[in-house]
C-alpha cells in the first residue's frame, strides 16, 4: 500500500517595484490622489468666483486661497477615505 501523495507547488512570480520618489509617483493611488485634488481646488476656486467674487470689485486673496485649500482637501478626501479603497 503505497500512500504517497504528489505535492505540486506552483513558481511565485513576483515582479519588482520601483522604490523611492519615481515609484511613488507612479502609482496609481499618487496619481488619482494628485488629479483629485488639483481638480478639487479649481472647484473651490469656481465656488468661491461663481458666489462671492462677482459682486466684490477688489477680491482679498485670503479668501480666494482658503477656499482653494477647502476645496483641495476635498478632493484629497474623496480618494483617501477609508470607503473610496473598499474598507468601509
């Protein structure tokens, strides 16, 4: 009675990835992450002229520029929140 059992172990192929600044610009996590909030801030900035700046003759840019960065870290949010990579 011979019970000898064949084991078929199958070659892991792991490809190598790209380390430091370039590797990490070229994922694609970096890359959704930069368009959103390039997109995100140019919607702030869209806000704030469609609403406010008309009516002023003079805009301070701090008001300009908060609603930028408002508008930014929606963007960065959408995509780095915990239900936009599946772990609601």
């Amino acid at each position: 009675m011979d019970t000898k059992q064949k084991i078929e172990v199958k070659k892991l192929e792991i490809e190598s990835e790209e380390k430091g600044f370039k590797g990490w610009i070229k994922s694609k996590q970096v890359r959704k992450t930069l368009i959103a909030t390039v997109i995100g801030a140019i919607g702030g900035f869209l806000y704030f002229y469609f609403t406010d700046g008309r009516t002023m003759d003079a805009i301070p840019p701090g008001d300009i520029f908060q609603n930028v960065i408002f508008g930014a870290f929606l963007g960065f949010f959408v995509t780095n929140s915990p239900c936009a990579r599946n772990k609601c």
